[in-house]
C-alpha cells in the first residue's frame, strides 16, 4: 500500500522543512505581536465560512447541547464563543497569543458566558492536561503543523475532532499578492494544505 503511516509521515515532514517558513515554527512567540494586532479585526463567527463550518457541525450532530469543547489556536473565540452559544456546556480554550486572549475575554464577558470558559495560555505542544473532550477542534491554526500535533488532537478527544485547514493551497488574498509584489515569490501559509493531514488519517484507517 503506498500511503503507508510512514510514507504520509514523511512527505509532511520534508514539506515542512522544505518549507521556506520553516524557520518561524521554532520562533513561534515572536508572531505574537502580530496576532496581537489582528485580534480586534478577526471575525465572530456569525457570518461567512465560520458560521457554514459551525453550522454544519451542528447538522452532523457533532456540536449538540452539554458538549465540552477544546478549541486549540481558539484567538478571539471565532469560533468557541458560538460553539457556547450554540448550547456546548465548556470550552477549554488554547493560545499563545496573549493579545488574542484577551479579546476573547473582552467578547465573552460581553455576552456573559465567560462562565463556560477556560482559557489556557500555552503552546499546543506545551500544553497538558488529563481532562479528555467531546469536541476537539481547530481551525487555520498553525498549532496543528505536523504529525504529532495532529495525533496529540486524538489523545483529548472522546469523541470527535475536527481540524480546519486549506483544501488546495494558500488562496490568492491581498497579503498574498503583496508578498509576491515585493519578495518576487508566492506566500506561504505556516497552515498546510489538507493532503497531509488527511493521508495521515487514512493510512491510520480514520475516515476524514
């Protein structure tokens, strides 16, 4: 069988050392500050793509009413605080980027439910925990860049995961076609296209 566990493995490896990114995955806190700026401006889950993906994970019965939630990269709570407002019981959300979290708070306290949520200030291969959740979920979130981040997912999860990345490639945005204009090469995301991931999962015999 070609897409042997290994044989994914490394093809996700080399892409992320190929990768000419590479280097920001060891300096990860230093993309903080521009976390920090972005936080205010990042959506609120009500509309556009998050609210089709939040809507579909409820029509899978996947999100249902009590569920504990871990939500790792969760910024702002795009997508946390709905899954709340949706009916789940908890959310344990994950960051490292303190300007993020405390947008999430600022919106959760706006809608009283900071009650329901527990925020973690860590790295996701960093983080610990023994508590286990119904839902564990991420979306474009550069937490999730390779092959045992992507398993770590599995060991939290009780129930089901769900992981939200590129399906062909980095789209063509503004930052993008500035990147081209002035560095002469096409921008690369630090999230990587859903082939690696979900040959993973495949050779693992998942069905994603």
């Amino acid at each position: 069988m070609y897409y042997t566990h290994d044989r994914c493995k490394a093809a996700w490896d080399e892409e992320k050392n190929d990768s000419y990114l590479g280097d920001s995955y060891s300096k990860i806190d230093e993309w903080g500050d521009y976390w920090s700026y972005l936080a205010a401006k990042y959506p609120d889950g009500t509309k556009g793509y998050q609210k089709k993906i939040i809507d579909l994970l409820e029509n899978e019965k996947v999100l249902q009413p009590g569920i504990t939630v871990m939500d790792i990269g969760c910024g702002p709570g795009t997508y946390g605080l709905q899954f709340i407002e949706r009916g789940a019981g908890f959310i344990e959300c994950v960051d490292s980027t303190d300007g993020m979290l405390k947008q999430l708070v600022i919106r959760a306290e706006e809608r009283k439910i900071m009650d329901k949520i527990h925020i973690s200030n860590s790295t996701w291969d960093q983080y610990k925990d023994k508590q286990t959740f119904d839902l564990v979920f991420s979306s474009m979130s550069p937490a999730i860049s390779e092959y045992s981040e992507l398993i770590k997912m599995e060991t939290y999860s009780n129930r089901n995961c769900c992981l939200v990345t590129y399906g062909a490639g980095m789209p063509r945005t503004i930052r993008g076609r500035i990147w081209e204009k002035f560095l002469g090469k096409k921008a690369e995301s630090m999230i990587f296209d859903a082939i690696y991931p979900f040959n993973i999962l495949y050779a693992m015999g998942r069905n994603p």
